[in-house]
C-alpha cells in the first residue's frame, strides 16, 4: 500500500515476544513508547455512526474511548472483540497494522504522532513495524487527526 501509494518508509523486523507487542517495539527499535504507536478496533454505536474502526495511540499512553466516540461522530465506543477485529481486519491481535485491511477501516491518529518527524506502527505481523511521516499515514489512508490518547 505504502509502496504503491509512493510513501517514503522503512520496515524493521525483530523477534516478537508473548506480550507487550508495542513496548517491545519501542524496545528493540531504541525508541521511546510515545514515538512507537500501538494500532486498535473499536466498535462504534450511536444514532449516525457505528461498525469498527481503528485507533493509533503511543505504546506509552491508553486509548480514551468518549474522544474516539467523539471524534468519529458516535454515541460511544468499546474496544472491538479481538476475534472481530482479526476478522475485518485480516491481522492477529498484537501485529494488526493500520495498512493493507482487508476492508479499510476509518481511521483516527492521536495528534501527538505530530511531535514526531516520523513514528511507527504494525506492519501486519507481531514483530515488524513500519516507520514513517505522521502526515503520510494521515494522507494515505485518509485519517483524521484527534486528540485520543490518554
């Protein structure tokens, strides 16, 4: 996607651990976990808006549900149920990537991905991550810029 889309990027492999997915990125890349962004589906209800969508948050911080609610126009939002989430998405839990979904989801970055000239998320698998420009991410896959982490 990103190769097609001509996004400058780099790609960095490590051997995945059992848990802590983005923590051990942040680890093995030598970066600090505000840098390294951890990708999550949440379901969305409401009147106007609801199904799954995707949210990008620093390893370092958590996820605020009622600003994602917010910022995508919903009543509310919960974290997606995991086997949900693997079956839209077409990744497991721990490696799923905001890229190449088998159905694109829409898409949210928390704003402090903009302190950064470049940050990192799952490139599809537990232990590889992709690292590049906060507004290519945002252009690419037509995400909105929110301010949702905790």
């Amino acid at each position: 996607m990103l190769i097609a889309a001509n996004v400058e990027h780099t790609v960095h492999q490590f051997e995945a651990g059992k848990n802590n997915f983005g923590s051990q990125a942040a680890q093995e890349l030598g970066l600090p976990e505000t840098q390294v962004f951890k990708t999550l589906v949440v379901e969305l209800s409401g009147k106007t808006t609801s199904g799954l969508a995707v949210a990008c948050v620093p390893v370092a911080n958590s996820l605020n549900l009622k600003a994602v609610a917010k910022a995508l126009g919903a009543s509310k939002a919960t974290m997606a149920d995991p086997h949900k989430a693997q079956l839209s998405t077409g990744y497991i839990p721990g490696g799923i990537s905001p890229f190449g979904q088998k159905r694109q989801l829409p898409t949210l970055l928390d704003s402090h991905a903009l302190d950064f000239d470049r940050i990192y998320v799952s490139g599809g698998k537990r232990g590889l991550d992709i690292g590049l420009a906060p507004q290519d991410l945002l252009k690419v896959l037509s995400a909105k810029l929110a301010p949702i982490a905790c």
